[in-house]
C-alpha cells in the first residue's frame, strides 16, 4: 500500500462516490465507446482508440474465466466491515482491464464493499490526492470506510507486475516488451495476486 499524502475530506470522497459509475455502467460506458471508436479522456488518439478496444475484448475474457481460489473466497465472505471503493481509470489503461473485473468479484464475493469508477482525466483533484511516485498512474484504487474516511489506495498494479515495469525502466530495457511481459503474467495469475494483496491490505 502506498504511504498517502491527501487534502480531501470525507465529504468529498462521499461526493466522488457518488458521482461514480458502477461496473455494469463502466462496462456500458467502454462498449459505448468501443462502438463509437472513441476513447476516455480528452485524447482521442488512434493508439488509445485501438487499446479501448483491446481492453473491452480484456474485460470481456476475465469475466468469462474468472474462477475462484476457495480459499480467498472464505476470506474475503468472512470480513464483515463495510467498506466503499472508488477506482480512478480510463477506458485506455490496460492494467486497468485486467484489474477492475478482478475488483467487481471481490466486492461482489464480499457483499458489503460498494464499488465505484470515476474517470481521471475528469476528476484532477481525486487524482491529485492519489499519485503513486508523484505520477498520475491509474487504476488506482482508493479504499474508504463507511463513513467514507480514508482507510488506504492500491494500485497500480500488483507488486509482481510493477517489478516487470520497474526492472524495464531501471534497466532501459524494451518497454514494448515489458509491457508484453505484463500482460502475461496477468494471463497467467488471473488475478490471484490482485485478491492476495488487497487481503493482506
């Protein structure tokens, strides 16, 4: 989990949160795009366009797949405290594909966290207050009790995939490659190390 430097009160959180869109109306919201061949945000590049379109195709794949590890279900069934979740994405961001269907389960498996996205290029000051390094990376997951205080963030991504990231930068390595590499740890873990961490947390 990352150390937290904020200015946001809970009144704000709870006014983000309510502005923010439910995985069925974030689903709806990359569909829409996808048929429109747009994206989020203001960049309406081919490049973004062209990985909206992956991500909707990398959604569509986890929920098709997704298969428990029974012991992280007993887990999470077994947390009995209220929680709402506000996730700051784009429709462009791979990581973000891979990870907020993985985000939908375990809120569902939970019963009792309440599950929110809101966009980061429309929302500066959530953004702001949630940077990872000092860098709007996202998806970044912003973890709020029921009275909508904050209780920590994760993301953006799972330490095994950000080692891959990391290594490649340190190292000036391919980051095209890296990003292959990425994506195939996530095809590999489905999602597994997303539960573990977001338990420990």
């Amino acid at each position: 989990m990352e150390t937290l430097v904020h200015t946001l009160s809970p009144a704000d959180y709870q006014r983000y949160y309510t502005q923010g869109l439910s995985y069925a109306e974030y689903r709806t919201l990359v569909d829409q795009l996808v048929r429109e061949n747009r994206t989020s945000g203001p960049e309406q590049s081919q490049s973004l366009i062209d990985y909206t379109q992956l991500n909707q195709k990398r959604m569509q794949r986890i929920e098709k797949i997704w298969e428990w590890n029974p012991e992280h279900l007993d887990a999470l069934k077994n947390n009995p405290t209220p929680e709402h979740w506000i996730v700051i994405t784009e429709a462009w961001c791979g990581d973000a594909a891979q990870i907020i269907p993985v985000l939908d389960r375990i809120a569902q498996a939970r019963g009792n966290v309440h599950l929110r996205m809101l966009l980061r290029d429309e929302n500066p000051e959530l953004m702001n207050a949630h940077l990872y390094n000092g860098t709007k990376s996202i998806p970044i997951l912003v973890r709020l009790n029921q009275d909508f205080e904050l209780l920590g963030q994760w993301g953006p991504r799972p330490e095994p995939a950000q080692q891959i990231i990391n290594q490649a930068k340190q190292t000036g390595g391919d980051m095209k490659k890296a990003k292959e590499d990425l994506h195939l740890w996530y095809a590999r873990n489905k999602g597994q190390e997303i539960v573990r961490e977001l338990l420990e947390a």
